[in-house]
C-alpha cells in the first residue's frame, strides 16, 4: 500500500536543557547527538554525553525505546541509526517510532533509509540544511505486508550484524594489543633491579630514550603540504561519485564509510599526500586528537584535509606509534598543545617538537611481530565489513523495489 512517510511513524523530537546546569548532565541516561551515530553500524551503544534524570525533566526531549530509529534532522542530514535501550537525544535529531500495525520497525529504518535522497533533496533552511515534520508528510512510500516486510528486514540485518560483529571483534583485538603495549612500555613498576633514568615521563629504564616527533625518520605531512590554498582551490576537484582516487578524511575513517573522491588530476597534485595504506592520521583540526591507520582500500588514495599523517622509516614503528597517540602518553601531549578558541587544532611544527618515550630495537621489534597478526586481522574484518557494506547497499534498492523475491524466505 501507498502511505505518507508520516502515516506509518510518530515523529518525536530531541532537545537540550535551556540552562546549562551541572546537575543535569553526567548521568545515567545516554544523551544522543549525531556525532555518535555518524558510522556505518545499525546500532548505536556509545554516546559522548549523558543525561541525569532532572536535566531530562528540564529539557523538551523524550526518551527513545528499542528499536525506534534516530535520523539526523539538521547539518549533516540523514544519518540514521537504531536505538538499543532507552536514550535521549538532541534538537538537531528526529526519534522515528513504528505504528507497529503498518510496519515493523527494522523494516522502517530500511525504508526511511532508502529514501534519504529524497530527504535530503527536500531540505529547507538558508544556513543549515534542515528536514521538518512536512518534509515527512510530503514523501510517499510503497510498504508491503508485514510478513514480506519480515523477510527484506531480515536480509538486510543479517548483513549488519555480521558488519557490527567485526566490529565489536575488532575493538576487542585493538585493546588486546594496547594491553600488551601498556605492560612492556608504560608500567615500569615492575621492572625491578633495571636502572632507571629520570625524564617527563617519569623514571623510565636506561636502555629507552626520549626524542623529539621530529627527530625520528618519518614523513610528517598533510593536505596543505602540497601548495598554497589557492593552488589547491584551482587544481583539486572532490566528487561525491566514485572517481580515481579516494579523498580520506576523519569523518571517513570514524564512519567506516569512504564516499568522497578526487579525480587523476587532483590525485597527482596531491603527490605530497598520498597514502598506501597502514598510515597513522591524526586528526589535527576540531576533532583534534582523533588517531586512526590507514585502511587499504581498493583504489588509490590521498589524505583529506584536517588531518596529518605519520609514516615512519622503520615500519615496525607503526603500531607503537599508532598506540601511543591514541591511548597513552601521546594522547594527552596532543590535547596539551591544542590552541584556538573558535576552533581547536594545532600545528605540525608543535606537533614535531612534542617528546616520545622510544624503547630499544630489540623490544620494539618483537612488540610489531607480536601484534602484526593482530592488526592484520584487524585489517581482514574491516575489508569484509566494506564488502558487506557495499552489497547491503545495492540490495537495499532491489529489496525494495520487489526487483528481489523473497516470497521463499522463511522468518
């Protein structure tokens, strides 16, 4: 049957405290706003911020329930995810809540999902982009039964939890290693009868060193390193479509999700950026701190802007580094030499001159042959997750068109 988008949903709309009272946050309730569900996963578990129950009662936002869907509403429109257990949520976001007796409610997320485009090109709003309550009503949709309703679901979640099983995987692998690295480079207070050496860090053992970012053969670069922004405004185009190269940015790397690109031209300007793959990016402007290696994907690839990017000589170095700036000592280095007040970021040179605590080759080298298989694996899961990613995408069209039977599916 044909229905409105609004027929076969209740709408429920986010909100903040108006005052800014200390009381109301850091509670028990998870606090929702887009950043937290900008990936590619059908759930969403983790929030930045939470919620007590009096700052609840002060603000307009309702409480989501399982298995109703989030949909970013403004900026960055139609980011969508499914809610595990009750959250709360910000204004720039729409709760979705199946009329169970129309639709079931993983089928609405796949719906309204497959109809993002045309959210999206019904925005309204001269500063933001922004989708309201009449966008909603305005956009038609063919639902099937329920029981065929059941079965496109069920092909399509089977798909995302095998996405989001890789990715509980690989977060489990990653701690394993930061484990590791934590007892043989940060917990020295075991290391009886091992001289020791005073430094910043603390008393570290005599055969580690300290050195300077800079001081260690790597290449430290990033988008800018390639020319003035007025060269850069004339010779590099980015696409939205698949071109020759992609075009990887920090929004990309926490998404999981690679959708932007530059064409032959761009990529080869670009020459001072280019990544191979198992690079470390940090992001170095507005979301400063945040640290990734590079994926492999399955073209060529240059470095988005925002972010650097740290390619050491010695390859064992990789993964020590990797860990460093994103769960130890490095980490808070980086937020110590963050600056600017409308905007937070810092600069390679400050970035260069920061201090690393350097073990002896010996020791490094047997941390990278310990974890490689790790991080391999790591690698393995992400690539299947994009290959499984990119089929659920093509299916989705398919299932809904009926150009897929699923008449023999059973549920």
């Amino acid at each position: 049957m044909r229905y409105k988008l609004s027929e076969i949903m209740d709408l429920i709309g986010g909100g903040t405290p108006k005052t800014s009272v200390s009381s109301y946050w850091n509670g028990d309730i998870p606090w929702l706003s887009v950043k937290d569900f900008n990936n590619d996963y059908r759930y969403v578990y983790e929030t930045e911020k939470t919620i007590t129950e009096e700052g609840l009662r002060n603000s307009s936002t309702k409480l989501l329930e399982r298995d109703d869907s989030i949909i970013s509403a403004r900026g960055t429109v139609g980011e969508m995810a499914m809610i595990p257990f009750p959250m709360a949520f910000n204004q720039s976001c729409y709760g979705l809540r199946a009329k169970k007796d129309v639709i079931d409610p993983t089928f609405l997320y796949y719906l309204v999902k497959h109809n993002v485009h045309i959210l999206k090109k019904n925005t309204h709003g001269s500063v933001f982009d922004t989708i309201t309550r009449d966008t909603f009503a305005g956009i038609g949709v063919d639902v099937p039964d329920l029981k065929e309703q059941l079965r496109i679901a069920s092909v399509l979640r089977d798909l995302d939890d095998k996405i989001e099983l890789n990715g509980r995987i690989n977060k489990n692998l990653e701690q394993q290693a930061v484990l590791l690295f934590r007892s043989w480079f940060s917990d020295f207070s075991q290391s009886e009868g091992i001289d020791r050496f005073p430094s910043k860090f603390g008393e570290i053992p005599v055969n580690f060193s300290v050195a300077k970012v800079g001081s260690i053969p790597m290449l430290v670069t990033d988008y800018v390193a390639n020319g003035s922004f007025a060269s850069l405004k004339e010779n590099v185009t980015l696409y939205q479509e698949p071109n020759y190269a992609y075009f990887v940015r920090n929004t990309d790397l926490k998404s999981g999700s690679f959708g932007v690109f530059v064409d032959q031209h761009s990529y080869e300007f670009l020459s001072k950026s280019t990544l191979y793959g198992g690079e470390i990016i940090i992001s170095n402007v507005g979301d400063v701190g945040s640290v990734f290696l590079c994926p492999k994907l399955d073209g060529p690839m240059t470095l988005g802007n925002n972010i650097i990017m740290l390619r050491p000589e010695d390859n064992a170095l990789s993964y020590y580094l990797y860990i460093w700036f994103k769960y130890l000592q490095g980490q808070a280095i980086i937020q110590g030499i963050k600056g600017g007040s409308a905007q937070p970021k810092f600069n390679k040179t400050d970035f260069k001159n920061t201090e690393i605590i350097l073990p002896p080759n010996e020791l490094l080298y047997r941390f990278h042959e310990t974890v490689s298989p790790v991080f391999e694996l790591i690698s393995h899961n992400q690539t299947e997750s994009k290959r499984l990613s990119s089929l659920r995408d093509s299916l989705l069209p398919k299932l809904m068109s009926g150009e897929i039977d699923v008449s023999e599916l059973s549920i």
